[in-house]
C-alpha cells in the first residue's frame, strides 16, 4: 500500500543577503493511505512520515487533504515542533454522500499532503494518491427488538445507514417494507421515505395478524452514493398480556399431625382476566411449590380453584402460579403461605415445686393441642444448668403428671425448668416454664465447753449433708429446756469455728437440756440436743476469830455462820467453793467446806 512519493523542494534564495543561515535538518520519505479504493461511508486513512528539525524561530507547516469529483471538502492543517527523530503525521477522512456521486461506475478521487518549513531558508514538499471512490453498501439497523404485543399498536424504529459507519445514513430516499407470514400471505406492502436521520418507522396494528412470527423485508434501489440492498427480519406478534389474581389464600395453616394420618387443605382461588378485565377461560392453570405441584379447576367466569393438601412442616412457603392460553401471554403470580406448628398451651396450678433430693418430684400440669390430634405427645423437661433432662410422653386435653427423680447430685436451690417438644410438628404459644426447689438434708453434731451462770455459752458445730458434705453457712438458734423462745440467734455464720452466746439471767446453775435448731439455704431444718450443766463461779472469803478463853466460849467464825444461815453455801444446787482462811491477829486453822 505504500507509495514513494516525489519531492519537490522549493528553495528560495535571496540573493545579495549577508545574514547568516540557520543550520536545519529537513527530510519528507513517503506520504500513503490505508488502501486505494473506498466506498461511500468508508474512511479513508493517511499517513506522512518525515524529519523537520529546526530552530525555536522557524516554523514547519503540515496539511492532509482529500479533493473529491465535486471539489475539495476535507483538509487538516496544523505546525509541528522541531524534532530530529522521525516522526508519522496522521489523519482521516469519512467519504460522506454530499461530498461525492460515484454512480454506478465509480470516481477518481485524491488524497494530498503538503509540508513547508521555514528558518531563515524556506523549502517545501508534498505528495499526492490517486484514490477511486464507489458507491456505498447500506444496512437495515432495527433500534429496538422486533417484539410487537398484540392487541397494543406499535411503531418500531429502523435505521438504513451505511454498512461502514452509522452515522452515514440513507436520508430523503425511497424505501420499501414488505411482510408475510409464515403462510408466504401479504400482510404489508408500504413505501416509504427515510427522514433526514435515515429513519423509517414499521406502525404495527393488530389488524395485520394474530400472535405469531412474521417475515419483514426492507429494500432499496440506491441512488448516486448508494447500492442497491435488501434486508430481511423476523417480526414477532406476542399474544395479549393478562392478569392473574388471587381471590382468595390463607395466610396460615396448621402443619399435618406428626405421624403423617392427619393433613390439613388449603383452598387457593385465582382469577385469569385481560387487560380490559374480561375473564378469559379455557386455560392452563397450574401451581407448584417446593412440596408438591397441581392444577387449577375451572370454576367459569374466569375463575379457578383448587384445595392444597399440606403435608409438610412447619415454614413459610412459596406457592408459584401460571395460566396459559393461546391467545395470551403466561401469566404468572404466587402467594405465601405459612404454614403452622399445632399449638401447644401449657399452664400449671404451681410454678414453684419442692421436693428433697433423693425423692422424685410429681409435677402436675395441663396442655392444650390446637388442633387436637387425640395423639400422645413427646415433651422434653429440662433445668437450665442442664443437671437433669426427662422426656415424657403426654396426652393433650388432660392433666398430666411427669415425675422427675432427683438424685443426690443434684445442687439444693432454684431450678428453672423449660418444656420443649421433641417434634417439629409442636410448638408451644408461651415457651412453659416452672421452678423446681430441690432441698437437702443436714445433720449436725455439737458440742459445748464449760459453762457458768450469767456467763456465756460457747459450741461448736460440725454441718453436713446429705452428700457428707460441709455446709458452712447457717443460722442458729438455742432453745434451753422447753422454753418456747430462744435465748439466742447467730443470724447466718461459719460453722466451722466455735462461736460464743451470752447466757439470760433465767438460766439457773444446774443441768439444762439445750437444743440447736440449724437452718441453712435451700436445707431443711435440723436439730440438736445435748445436755448442759451450768456452774456458779463462788469467792468465799472465812475470817476465823479465837474464842475467850476466860468466859469459855467455843471457837466460832460468825461469817460462815452468819452466810451458812442465810443458805448461799450449803442450799442447793452445789456450788464450787475456793477457800481462804485467815487469823487475826496469830492463829490459823484449816478451813474446808467438810469442815
């Protein structure tokens, strides 16, 4: 494709001019186009190559150009910069219908480039290609897709341009439109005029057929500029849109019974209308979900029906409907459905239970089946610590009794029970819920020091339960006697170390039966007894007086006379006695209770 072109260099000098020259460097090789033969539409491409280098107050000029059978229309012109490497200079140019008539036979046409420079000394060149231009190929280009709906009018958008570049179009010329059906029968033959954007337009009226595929051939006989062409498409008639609706759909239903011999139906009500709301009948109407699928029955008047068996579980479900008819278009709606767990109610008399471990608990309770199956049901019992789970079988509409057992692993204190179904197919209204208080027992020892009267009281206790284990924390209260009060209370303390009571006045020297009552958290109550001997603490002091010899009186300690008399010593209960015996002013003697 390329083409060495003629350099004509142009040098003018100006004789007589004594100014330096400014040394440049200038060199045009070649000038080519992408091909020598176009078309109407088509775009003509060109490429210079050359080296202009030169100085910053020079100047080099370049030009693209394309003179056509009916002149000159195109041309780029533009300076370059020095460079001394070389460079490729493009352009192009579209071949548009007003800027030519090929006719049948075609046009010479030319391509020319043309490069000056300058700097202190001017040279030129330039080159030109001899070019032939025909006419041009057109397309039919539909601007949307040939679906018509019928029963609606449509016009359709095509655009005839050329098949090389759109924006080259077929304006203010005759073009013909011709349909058929499948049949070959006519259906349309028009004649019409492309504006001046090369539009045509099909005007589709249901008049021309019914639903179905149709030929469409679009054709020209060309002018100056174009050939002749023909296109041919394929037009489809949809049949008419309609309306499917639902009249009527639960929005719930229980699920089957558990064992599957009991299933609940769902009536489904649909409505298959056109546009304008008049029934259609006669169709295919059809509804499938993720259990099952079914038809319709026609109920006239447009209307049809049918009765979903659920035999599934509990969920949400999709139901998908279709109606088909020749005439129309499938339509297509859904409806959800929720389908229930049979209701559970519970209710218990007590929502606190007690029972001591190592018995078993008899709890008593109601539950309430919607709807009632007359089938046993399976209930899980559970604690939240997770210590114990009992599954029981129940029958519905009747007072119930689970006995859980409660063994001595158990923790003593609160224990909130859940119920759960064990089968999908249940679900309680209000999760259930109890309070199990499991008990323990405790059993005590105790002991008691040395006790004095108007004094205190000092024990220690040793607290286990039924586990042999220590209970630590209790309260205590002591009882002497039958006496209907305490004379003490602990309040909660440690009972692993001794603790110490102060003694009432009413307590008198001598022996008591004291009795412990131990109470501790979530343990019943315990008791002990033992028997208490309280002491007197005595000082006794014995002054011993000589007796008088000259009047011959016995010896006689007036105190101890005077004290035994009043009964303090030797009236009972005993106490313990410490003596100390003293003379005054010489004498002494011996001094004892037996004496």
């Amino acid at each position: 494709m390329k083409k060495k072109a003629t350099m004509l260099i142009f040098v003018l000098i100006i004789a007589y001019l004594t100014i330096p020259v400014s040394a440049f460097y200038f060199d045009f090789q070649y000038f080519e186009t992408d091909k020598f033969v176009y078309e109407v539409g088509e775009t003509i491409n060109m490429v210079a190559k050359l080296v202009a280098d030169f100085s910053d107050e020079g100047w080099c000029y370049v030009s693209f150009a394309v003179v056509t059978d009916l002149g000159p229309f195109f041309a780029d012109e533009y300076f370059i910069p020095p460079s001394p490497t070389v460079r490729y200079l493009n352009s192009s140019y579209t071949i548009l219908p007003a800027h030519t008539n090929p006719t049948e036979t075609g046009v010479q046409a030319f391509a020319l480039f043309t490069v000056e420079i300058f700097d202190t000394v001017y040279q030129s060149a330039g080159d030109n290609i001899e070019i032939t231009i025909n006419r041009g190929h057109l397309a039919a280009v539909p601007l949307t897709t040939l679906s018509i709906q019928y029963g609606l009018n449509a016009s359709l958008p095509i655009m005839i341009a050329s098949v090389h570049n759109e924006n080259v179009v077929f304006s203010g010329e005759s073009v013909r439109l011709h349909v058929e059906d499948m049949s070959s029968q006519n259906v349309l033959d028009l004649n019409t005029t492309t504006s001046s954007e090369g539009m045509i337009y099909l005007n589709w009226t249901k008049l021309l057929g019914p639903p179905g595929f149709y030929n469409l051939t679009i054709s020209s006989d060309g002018n100056e500029d174009f050939l002749p062409f023909t296109d041919s498409f394929e037009v489809t008639v949809l049949p008419a849109a309609s309306n499917l609706t639902i009249v009527s759909s639960p929005e719930a239903v229980f699920c089957q019974s558990p064992d599957g011999t009991h299933i609940n139906q769902a009536e489904l009500v649909i409505e298959h209308s056109d546009l304008e709301s008049c029934p259609i009948e006669d169709s295919m109407v059809l509804w499938t979900t993720g259990f099952g699928s079914g038809i319709l029955s026609s109920l006239g008047n447009g209307k049809y029906s049918t009765m979903i068996p659920f035999n599934t579980s509990p969920g949400l479900y999709h139901i998908n409907i279709t109606a088909t008819n020749p005439q129309y278009q499938t339509a297509q709606t859904a409806a959800d459905v929720n389908v229930l767990a049979n209701s559970l109610l519970f209710s218990i008399d007590h929502y606190y239970w007690n029972v001591t471990r190592g018995e078993t608990a008899t709890i008593e309770f109601f539950i309430e089946s919607t709807p009632d199956w007359n089938q046993s049901i399976q209930l899980q019992l559970t604690d939240e610590h997770m210590q114990f789970s009992i599954i029981a079988d129940v029958l519905p509409n009747q007072s119930c009794l689970v006995n859980i057992p409660i063994w001595h692993n158990l923790s003593v204190g609160q224990h909130s029970v859940n119920v759960y179904p064990i089968s999908g197919y249940y679900q309680f209204i209000t999760p259930p819920q109890f309070n199990l208080i499991i008990f323990g027992i405790i059993e005590i020892n105790v002991s008691a020091g040395i006790t004095y009267y108007g004094e205190f009281l000092e024990f220690n206790l040793n607290v286990l339960d039924d586990n042999n284990q220590p209970v630590h924390l209790v309260n205590v209260s002591i009882f002497c006697d039958n006496a209907l009060s305490p004379l003490a209370i602990t309040g909660f303390v440690n009972s692993s170390i001794s603790h110490i009571v102060s003694l009432p006045m009413w307590i008198v020297p001598g022996m008591h039966n004291i009795t412990f009552v131990v109470r501790s958290h979530y343990f019943h109550l315990s008791n002990n007894s033992l028997p208490l001997r309280v002491w007197m603490r005595t000082n006794i002091t014995i002054v011993i007086t000589a007796s008088d010899t000259v009047s011959n009186n016995h010896l006689q300690d007036l105190s101890i006379t005077r004290i035994i008399s009043c009964g303090s010593i030797m009236t009972p209960p005993p106490i313990l006695f410490t003596g100390i015996t003293s003379a005054d002013p010489f004498t002494a003697r011996l001094t004892s209770l037996e004496s």
